[in-house]
C-alpha cells in the first residue's frame, strides 16, 4: 500500500529572533500621467457636445411618443410647392 500524502506544511517559529523579508516582487507604481488644461477643455467639451446630442435624441423620442399616442403623423401634414417662372 502506499503511504498518505504529507499534506501538514511545516511550522513557523514566531518567537525565533530572525527577521524576514518578504520574497515577492513587485512593480514600481506606474507614472501618473501629467493632464494639461488643454486636454481637460477638449474633454469637457466632447462631454458637453454628448450630453447636448443625448438630451436632444431623448426629447426627440418623448415627442414621436406622444405624437403617435395622440393619433398625429407626419404624413399628415402636405405641402404645396409652387413653382414661379
């Protein structure tokens, strides 16, 4: 028969005066990328320019909604082109 599996680790001996570093190495942090006030405008703009386009599109979808409940089509509407010459 084979014998069992040592599966107990060893113990530590945290009285014993040794000091222990640690093994594991580790990155230095990454660089903090440095974010001139250019770049913080440029952003606030594009961010301006979204939240303008988001508000639009969803007041644009409120009204088809309400049209549509109301029984009203744009294909009701005819316009007359008259040609001067």
């Amino acid at each position: 028969m084979a014998r069992p599996f040592q599966f107990r680790k060893q113990t530590v001996d945290m009285a014993a005066p040794v000091v222990r570093v640690s093994r594991i190495r580790r990155d230095p942090p990454p660089k903090v990328k440095e974010v001139t006030a250019a770049e913080i405008k440029e952003r606030e703009a594009w961010i301006t320019v979204v939240g303008i386009g988001t508000f639009a599109l969803a007041l644009f979808v409120v009204l088809m909604g309400i049209s549509n409940v109301a029984g009203w089509s744009p294909s009701q509407i005819t316009i007359h082109v008259e040609q001067k010459g």
